[in-house]
C-alpha cells in the first residue's frame, strides 16, 4: 500500500506544479489551434515575423505559443490570464511602476509593435506606446502591461 500511496503523491505533485511551456521545447500533444472567429491566427514577434500559434493549458494558465516549422515553441505569451504573475510579481495590468521597479532595463522600443521590459526571470512586460508619441518617454505614466511574453529573438 505505501508504494502505491508515494507512487499517487508523485503524480499529484508533478502535476500540480507543472512548469510553463518554455522557448525550445516542442509543441506539447493537446495544443489546440489559435483561431479568431473560426480562422487560424498567427501570433506576430518582436521581430516582425508570424509564427503560427497554439494554446496551451498549464497548471491552470493559458498561454498561446507560436511555433516553427518543426513545432519547437519560439513564442509565448498569456491568453488574457490577469490572474498568472512572472517570478518578479508582474501580471496583465500590472502598473508601469510596477515593472520598472522589477527591472534594470531600460524599455526596448520595437517600432510598430510595443515597447518592453525585459524581467529577470526571461519574461518582458509590453506597453502598447501611442503613435503620437513613439518614444519611451510618450507611455503615460499610468500605463499598465499590455501582454507578457517570452521570445527566442527578444534582446536582453
């Protein structure tokens, strides 16, 4: 009975601490397709390129993860989750106060995309700037995270 007891004990524990789907590791069986209204979607990068997208369910967070052509995971980012927090605290929402005192970094301007902070732990909180003012300095000082994402290409 003991063995049976610590063999069920293992499997609830690896279960319930189950990692976040990480940059190289191959797409995981389960993944569903990333669709809008019935139509695949890509998720496009940091560096301008579309990789075609999946979600994927961890330990209770969502996530969507884009893909290459050998379905190894160069993408993730949150599925809306405001509930899920980076190792530093930072979550969807999280106030740009919040994130630069996470960080040491200055913002990293991608133009047409966002801007963002690169975390510690590999994550990086992304504020949407506005057009008009395209620069670091344009982000209110209210702004909240956009997205959170990690990216094989995102500089550090």
């Amino acid at each position: 009975m003991k063995p049976f007891v610590t063999i069920m004990l293992a499997l609830l524990c690896s279960s319930a601490f189950a990692k976040p789907p990480a940059i190289g590791e191959k797409l995981p069986a389960g993944a569903e397709l990333f669709t809008i209204a019935g139509h695949r979607a890509p998720v496009i990068t940091d560096t301008g390129a579309t990789l075609e997208a999946f979600r994927i369910k961890r330990d209770g967070a969502h996530y969507i993860v884009g893909v290459d052509q050998s379905y190894t995971i160069g993408y993730i980012t949150l599925d809306g989750d405001r509930t899920s927090k980076t190792p530093e605290g930072i979550a969807l929402g999280s106030a740009l106060s919040v994130v630069t005192t996470a960080t040491k970094h200055a913002p990293i301007k991608v133009s047409g995309w966002a801007y963002y902070f690169p975390l510690p732990s590999g994550w990086n909180a992304a504020f949407i700037g506005s057009p008009q003012d395209p620069t670091p300095a344009g982000l209110p000082r209210n702004a909240k995270a956009d997205f959170l994402f990690k990216s094989r290409t995102a500089k550090r």
